[in-house]
C-alpha cells in the first residue's frame, strides 16, 4: 500500500494495530481483579467472541496476513482468538495482563477492606497493599472448575508500561511496513498499551474504557500515533 508524499513520489503507507479484548469471564461480571489467573470465557464470552471475529472481518475485509495475530499467553485470550476464527497466530508475552499481585482475585472493595483505605489501581497498586495477602489459593467458579490464584508481588504500573512498550516494538516492523497487526488480549493491558503508543502517561490508560469482546484501531495521522476507533 502506498501513498503520495508532497514532491508526488510514492511514499510508504503505515498498517494500523488492531486491539481485541477477550470475551467475559466469570471474573469480568463479578469485579474480581483479573490479572495473571487462567480464567476461560463463559459461554456468553464465547458467543461474544464468535461476534467480534464477525465484526472485524466487516471492518477489515482483507484479513490480516500471515505471521500478524498475536495473542496473550493466557487461555481467555487463547480462547477468543480461536472463536474469533484467528487460530493462526503467535503468543506474544508482552501482553499478558497487568499483574495485579495482592489484589488478584479480589474485588476492589474486598481490597479496600483488607487494606484498610479506599485502594485504587491506578494510584495505589499492588505494592501499597500489606503483604498479609499474599499467597496461594482455589475459587471454584460458577461453572464448577476450580482455579489456582497467586497473589505475588505483582507489577507497577510503570512496569506494565514498559513491557507494553516492548510488545510495540516487538511488532511495529510490522504495521511500519504496511500490514494491519491484530493483538488479542486484555482490557488494562490494551490500554495501557494504548498510553505508549500515543507517547503519554500510563494513567491516561484509566480515561479508556474497552469493554468484553470490543476491538479498538490504533493508527498513525501526518506523522502522529492516533486512535483510529476506540471500543468498536
């Protein structure tokens, strides 16, 4: 794809980086901080993955070649790139959620409770909770399947920043030689993936919502990082 510069010669047409969030889980309709916990979709997440893989063929009726789908390492982003007719793709670490540490699994005001002030994500972190939560522990879900949920360290924000970071110049060869790059993953992550590519502060990611299964198109305007679409 090329495009004309102001002498009229041709000049290389930049692709754009496509952002899909994974379908619900039991945790994204309770309020249960998501981070690194291996949580499948529920079947409403899986009809809604079904839908998105629909409305991203209609917004991009070329597809995306061979070797530009990336997914999360973790089975809700798995499992949406698949229902989402995306099985051709490669796991990219570096969007993997944000590790919430000692709130993993926990709601915000259960975390608040236990912290003994009104906690916030994005201001606090997991650092500014006592160490008392951290452990190992089992939740059976709705469905019946238990899962494992660590409580670690877990990451800063300014740590999640850098590693989204270096899953943008890990495919930004990519979408600087013309092709459309899909990343399948999740909502903090992909926002504040979002802040770096625009090349502002993490905590801009907290003013973008992007909701289950909702896809948003990040670009480039007469030589700017810009949001093309946001939660599609």
């Amino acid at each position: 794809m090329t495009t004309q510069n102001v002498d009229g010669k041709a000049a290389a047409k930049s692709g754009r980086l496509v952002l899909l969030r994974h379908g619900q889980t039991a945790w994204s309709e309770s309020g249960q901080h998501t981070g690194r916990t291996n949580i499948p979709l529920t079947s409403e997440g899986e009809r809604q993955a079904i839908a998105a893989g629909d409305r991203l063929r209609e917004a991009f009726p070329d597809g995306f070649a061979q070797g530009c789908v990336f997914a999360s390492p973790l089975r809700r982003a798995q499992q949406t790139a698949d229902l989402a007719g995306f099985t051709q793709r490669a796991t990219l670490d570096g969007i993997a959620e944000w590790d919430y540490g000692r709130a993993e699994g926990r709601t915000r005001q259960q975390v608040s409770e236990a912290a003994g002030f009104a906690w916030d994500v994005w201001r606090d972190g997991s650092l500014a909770l006592p160490e008392s939560l951290e452990g190992d522990w089992e939740e059976t879900l709705p469905s019946g399947e238990r899962i494992a949920v660590h409580n670690g360290r877990g990451e800063t924000l300014d740590e999640a920043a850098a590693r989204a970071r270096g899953a943008i110049a890990e495919v930004l060869p990519l979408v600087e030689s013309g092709r459309d790059v899909l990343l399948v993953a999740h909502a903090h992550i992909l926002r504040i993936l979002t802040s770096q590519w625009l090349g502002v502060e993490p905590e801009f990611a907290r003013q973008l919502r992007l909701d289950t299964a909702h896809y948003s198109v990040l670009g480039q305007y007469k030589g700017d990082n810009v949001i093309e679409r946001w939660n599609s």
